[in-house]
C-alpha cells in the first residue's frame, strides 16, 4: 500500500517528502488519541462535576490533581505539531473552525485556571472556580464535536450541518461524561460511585448516537469514503467495527444495570469498555481521511511544510519524546484502579 | 471582509496578545528577580522570605499567560487564515519551537522548583530556579522573534506569494528580534519591580512588616530605576531602527502630511485629518531626522502619500506619546521613591498614605506603558501583517460578524472574569499569606 501510494504521488518510498509528512502524521494521531485517552477523563469529570452535589465537587476535582500539568499539554503539543509541520492545511481548516476552535480555546484557558487557583481562593470563593472549571470542560468537550461534525461533513455550510454539528457537540459532552463517569465509579466507592453510575446510564444513549452518527454521516456525505468501506472487499472489517461498538455498548449497559442491582464487582469494566468505543470510532475516522486532511481537497502531502522544516520537526519530536515519557507518561501509570491516598512526607527536623 | 469584521478581528487578537505579552513579561520579570532572591536566600533569611512569597505570585501569573496563549496561537490561524499559507514556513516552526520548549522546562524544572523546595538541596534548587528563568526567555524569545519578524521581514525571502525561510540564524538572531526582546524583558522587570512594591506597601499597611519585605522595598525601588532606564534605551534603539523601514510609521508620528524634506518633530500637536494640518504643535528638536538615520534633504513620503497604506493616525500619534510621557512621569515618581526609601531607612512601615498611594499608582503606571509601548508597535505597522508585503484585510478571516461579536463578548468576559481573580488572589495572599497547595505525583 505504502508503495503503492508513493508511486500516485510521483515519490519514492525513501524519499524524505514523502515519508517525513507520513511519519508526522502518525505522531500528530498518536497526540490527538493521548489527548483524548488521557484527558479525557478530566474533561468528562469536569463535565459532570457541573451536576454533582456540591459537597462531592471538590474530592472529584483533587482526584484529578496529579494528571493536570500532564494533561495540560496534549492541546497544545498537537497544536505545535500541526503548525509545524503542516503550516498549509491552516487555513483550509482553522480558517473554517472560527467558532468551535474559539470555544476550545476558551475553554482550555478556563480550566487550566479554574483548576489551578480553585484551592488558592478563599474558601467562600471556591465553590466558583470549581464551576469555571466544569464549564470550561464542557466548553471543550462541545467544540470537540462540534468540530468533529464539521471535519467529517467537509465543512459544507448550511443549517443542516450546523444542526449535525450542535447535535454532534452536545453528543460529545454526554460521551465525554460518559468516559469521566466510568472512571470516577473506577476510582471511588461510595456515594460518588453511585452518582456516577447514574450519571452513566443517562449520558451512555447519546454517546452511542454520537457514534453512530458521526460514521454514518461520514460514509454517505462522501462518495470516496463510502467506497473505500463499502466495496465489498472490506466485508470483515465492517462486521468488526460495528460488532465492537454494539457488543461494547450493550456490554456497558448491563455492567451498568448490574451495578445498580447486583453488586459493584468489575467496576473498572465500563471504563475499558468506553475506550474501546472511542479507540475504534477514532480508528475508523483516521482510516476513512488517510490520506486526506480536508477530504476531496487536501492531503497530507499538499499541506506539508517543506522538507527542511519537517527534518527540524522530527528533530524536535525525537527531542519531546524522551521528556513526555520520562516526566509526563509515567504519571498516568497510578491513573487505573482504586484512587490510593497520598503518603504523609517523612518528618525532617 | 468588511470594515467592522476586520475591527472585530483586529480588537480580539490585539486582546489576546495583550493579555498574553501582559502576563509573559510579568513571569520573565518575575522568575529573574526570583532567580535573584533564590540565590541569595542561603545567606539572608530576608530573601528566603522574599521568594517564598513572590513564588506563589509567580505561579499565578504563569498560569494565566500560560493558558491564554492557546488561544492566541489558534487566533493566528482562525483569523487569520492566510497568514499561515503566506508564511507558514516561518511562523509554523517558530509556533512549535514555542511549545515544545515551554513543554520540556515546564516539565523538567516547574513542578521541581513549585513542589519541590523541601525535598532538593539548596543547590539544585537554585538550579532548578535559573533553569525555569532561562526556560521562560527561551519561550518568550520565539515569540518576540515572530513578533519581531512581522515588522521586519529578514532571512527569508518572498517568492510566489510565499514566505522562504533563507537563513535560519538571521531571522532567530537578526533584524529586530534582540531588541525587542530587551524592551519585553525590561519591561517585565519593571512590571514586577513596581507590583512587588505595590504589594508590599499594601502588606504592610495591615501587618508589622517582617525581613522579607524590607528586603523587597529597598531593591525594588532600585529595580525599578534600572528597569525604567534600561527599557527607555531599548525602546529609543527600536525605534532608530524601525522608523527608517517603515514610512507610515515615520509619516504619522511626526506628522508628515505631505511627501517632500523630513518635516519638523513635533512634540505635542492636535493632528486634524480632514483638513491634513496640525491643529496646533510644539515643534520639537530639530536634529530628529539625522538621529534616526533619515536623508536630511529627503524625500520622506507623506500621509498624503500613503493612502490606504498607513496606520490609523491618532493612535499611532498618541500612543507614543503617552509612551514618553509615562516614562518621564514614572522615573520621576521612582526617583522620589528612592529618595524616600533612603530618608525612610528602607523600612516599609514608616510609609505615609500619600507615599503607599504612590507605589500604587507606580505600578498601575508600569502596566499602562507596556500597553502604551506595545500598542504603539502594532498599531503603527497596520495595516500589514508583515510589514510591506502582506497586508491583514487580505489574510482575514471570513466569519460573519454576528459570530465574531459573540466570540469577542465571551472572551472578554473571561479575560475580565479572569483578570478580576487574579487581582482578588493577589489581595488575599497579601492579606493572609500564601496558601500552600502540594502535588502528590499519582496519588489523590
């Protein structure tokens, strides 16, 4: 395949401007799913913070604590990269994100500062940074639909998409409160589990059509994209994806049930289960784009910088790389299972 | 795009990248001076005492630039969309360059020298310390070199409407970019300088002042002084070397309304458009044009000259000179300051009223000569993005402008929402003291 689309562009294999935008491609990817995989769960709590009991929010917001200066970062290291390296997809796409990305950015600013002073304010004041925080959250996970429907219809304006789009982004803020909720009944028990399987069963429905909704839009509003699935050749594939988020989605369901009923064994089962939805939607995203950035219209290869640039971009990931895994990654590492309290610091006369 | 869509764009950038300059200059000034308490705080308990305050300060303003820049950079791009596409080549890496080293010195030495003083030796903290402060000029200088290289495009070269990265070093090293960052780094110093003095006037109205503040009101007044001066220097070298690149620029600040020999300074004037004269005027000296490196005999080209193509001429006109003015009116007002620390053998509490009233007003000042300062580096190079070639309307974005409209209320109401935190946390930790907040790696 790799050979085959080279020879399409004229290239070779071996050639730098061909495999340098390939190859940082894969690394913008590898952000956006950590971004999503790894503060997503943050955001969802966040999101969710906005409808618990106020004597709850502020345990949900410290359970956070040791993942915000790491998760701080995705957004802005996917926005470095893309600039970088593909400086000319930027008006075809940011050009055509006014709105959403304004919310996004908006909201990032509102919880990086939420978070960070909420515990600095005096106490009477807390209660409204914790609310900036959980508005912020929602700010982001909205545009983060929202923006999805756009890239996924081509940006083709009119009062249809934009409608797919506030669907999409209120989808968005259920799937994210989804995720968030599946980690928090993971994290805790008590009171705050049993809200957040409430929470679950409430927002699970609109995660699934936010799902559905967005390959389904993306395989009819796209001749090539419909073709590239439904040619016949690709039968297995299909079944697998779809198999997958129907048997995760009725599996959730029931853990969930089960956990209202039953008891509270397996509680981190729902937690897996969503990523395995979100991991196979995305999956199936990158798939139908590759190797389109905006569909029809641009590739990869087209918005790419010149090959000068992309060597210093792919210096500079290899320079990134050691840092995120050494200071950065190896945080997540406590992120599964029971929340664990911290040690007391030894004394020191 | 439409006249009030481009002034919706304009006011929203122009918005964010104040408010991002605002708090880095702040940070850079801080993390200095931090840097500077740190070093010393082996010896003195006073500047032990000093850092352990001004940190939490620090924390506070770092995060809000932090946080503001994201919007700043997806503005760059949602704007103004062309401006990638016409110089994608230099901005794109220069962006990055941005946010992979605020990425590797946040994560190597920010939560080390925030969370970490108790368990480093004193040693390697300090060296965490100067590594944060070297950490955030790096940051700050790949930004002042995009800023720098919008007024003046070197080390690259235009060639199918498209911006060619020809020397690397030139345009990192060259043309504007180690002034301007000299004038940003002052006037963080200063921006901090008079907000420690502010503070610790106010503190210790309400309280004894203890070792800590004495320290930080007899080498903040110094700071301020040097800050001042040092900035003034800058500033008046910036301006040697842009005013020959940029025409318009000369044109409105003198003003010239008509093309011909340089036209005489003036100091004051009321600049009337309609009829292209000078209300009234105080000329100023006449040896202007040979300083800034101007033909004497000519041709200058006038505003008659530069229709369509020069800055709004008031704002141009007035901000630099409030620029001077608050100059003059802050050095005088810190050399009195001085003067008064020393009669006041540098002990807070002996303060009158009016003297707390004058640090106040000291720091208020400093922040409205950055705003001053800045505005009249970007304002002047309207209407162009990069200066001479590619001009904002062209690059603009398409929006409606009831969608901009809405975009610009909300960011200011979280800027304003914001802003207003940030000075209530700053009165609380002045009150009460700093809070301290710990960070258990994993667990919670």
């Amino acid at each position: 395949m790799i050979e085959s689309l080279a020879a399409l562009l004229g290239l070779g294999a071996q050639d730098p401007a061909f495999w340098m935008p390939l190859a940082l491609i894969v690394v913008f990817f590898a952000v956006v799913v950590a971004g999503v995989l790894l503060d997503g769960f943050d955001i969802g709590v966040g999101c969710v913070s906005l409808v618990a009991p106020p004597a709850l929010r502020p345990r949900m917001l410290s359970l956070l604590g040791p993942w915000r200066d790491a998760n701080e970062f995705w957004v802005f290291l996917g926005v470095g990269l893309f600039a970088a390296a593909f400086p000319y997809a930027w008006p075809q796409i940011l050009g055509r994100l006014y709105l959403p990305l304004s919310l996004l950015a908006l909201g990032t600013m509102l919880r990086s500062v939420c978070f960070e002073w909420r515990l600095r304010a005096p106490s009477e004041h807390q209660g409204r940074w914790q609310f900036g925080f959980g508005a912020g959250a929602v700010l982001v996970a909205f545009s983060h639909g929202y923006i999805l429907a756009r890239v996924v219809v081509a940006y083709q304006p009119g009062l249809g998409n934009t409608g797919f789009a506030v669907l999409m982004g209120g989808c968005a803020v259920a799937a994210y409160s989804l995720l968030g909720a599946a980690w928090l009944m993971m994290r805790e028990a008590g009171e705050l589990r049993v809200r957040a399987v409430s929470w679950a069963r409430r927002t699970l429905r609109w995660g699934a059509v936010g799902a559905v909704g967005v390959s389904v839009v993306l395989d009819f509003s796209n001749a090539g994209v419909f073709l590239k699935w439904g040619d016949g050749s690709h039968w297995l594939a299909v079944g697998l994806v779809w198999g997958t988020l129907l048997l995760c989605f009725v599996l959730t369901e029931m853990t969930l049930q089960r956990m209202i009923s039953h008891s509270y064994r397996a509680s981190a089962l729902p937690y897996a289960l969503v990523l395995v939805i979100v991991l196979t939607v995305l999956g199936g995203l990158a798939y139908s784009f590759f190797p389109y950035l905006v569909l029809d219209e641009m590739t990869l290869w087209d918005a790419a910088a010149p090959v000068a640039t992309l060597r210093l971009a792919l210096s500079a990931v290899v320079i990134a790389l050691p840092v995120a895994l050494i200071f950065n990654l190896w945080v997540y590492w406590r992120m599964l299972g029971r929340s664990r309290p911290p040690s007391p610091p030894d004394f020191r006369p | 795009m439409t006249q009030t869509a481009w002034v919706l764009s304009l006011s929203q950038f122009y918005l964010s990248l104040g408010f991002v300059l605002c708090f880095l200059a702040l940070e850079l000034g801080l993390a200095w001076v931090l840097f500077g308490f740190r070093l010393f705080a082996g010896r003195s308990q006073a500047a032990l005492l000093a850092y352990r305050f001004w940190v939490r300060v620090f924390a506070l303003s770092l995060i809000l630039g932090f946080a503001a820049s994201l919007l700043l950079v997806l503005q760059l791009g949602t704007l103004w969309p062309g401006f990638m596409d016409r110089a994608g080549e230099v901005a794109g890496p220069l962006v990055g360059m941005a946010v992979l080293t605020a990425f590797i010195f946040k994560s190597c030495f920010l939560g080390a020298m925030l969370y970490g003083q108790r368990t480093l030796s004193a040693r390697a903290h300090t060296l965490v310390v100067g590594m944060v402060a070297l950490g955030t000029s790096l940051t700050a200088w790949w930004i002042v070199v995009l800023l720098a290289w919008m007024q003046w495009p070197v080390g690259a070269t235009l060639s199918e409407g498209r911006y060619h990265v020809a020397d690397w070093l030139e345009l990192l090293g060259g043309g504007l970019a180690p002034v301007l960052f000299g004038v940003l780094l002052a006037g963080g110093l200063l921006l901090a300088a008079t907000l420690m003095l502010a503070v610790t006037a106010w503190r210790t109205e309400i309280r004894p002042s203890d070792a800590g503040d004495r320290s930080v009101y007899a080498w903040g007044l110094r700071l301020v002084l040097l800050a001042l001066v040092l900035q003034a220097v800058l500033a008046a070298t910036l301006g040697r070397d842009l005013l020959p690149l940029q025409p318009a620029r000369v044109a409105s600040v003198v003003p010239q309304w008509t093309s011909g020999p340089p036209a005489r300074l003036s100091l004051a004037a009321w600049p009337d458009e309609s009829r292209q004269h000078d209300a009234w005027r105080l000329a100023g000296p006449p040896g202007w044009a040979a300083w800034v490196h101007l033909p004497a005999e000519g041709p200058l080209r006038g505003l008659n000259d530069l229709a369509g193509i020069r800055p709004p001429l008031m704002a141009t006109y007035v901000s630099a000179r409030l620029a001077v003015l608050l100059t003059g009116t802050l050095a005088v007002l810190a050399g009195w300051a001085l003067w008064r620390g020393h009669r006041l053998g540098h002990e807070p509490d002996n303060l009158s009223r009016a003297g707390r009233a004058g640090l106040w007003l000291m720091a208020w000042l400093a922040a409205l000569l950055q705003a001053a300062g800045w505005g009249h580096l970007l304002i002047g190079s309207l209407p162009y993005a990069i200066q001479g070639t590619v001009s904002l309307r062209e690059i603009g974005t398409d929006a409606s402008e009831g969608v901009l409209w809405a975009v610009l209320c909300l960011q200011i109401v979280v800027f304003g929402a914001l802003l207003a935190g940030f000075y209530q946390l700053l009165r609380h930790a002045t009150r009460y003291g700093v809070v301290p907040v710990a960070r258990h790696r994993g667990r919670a």
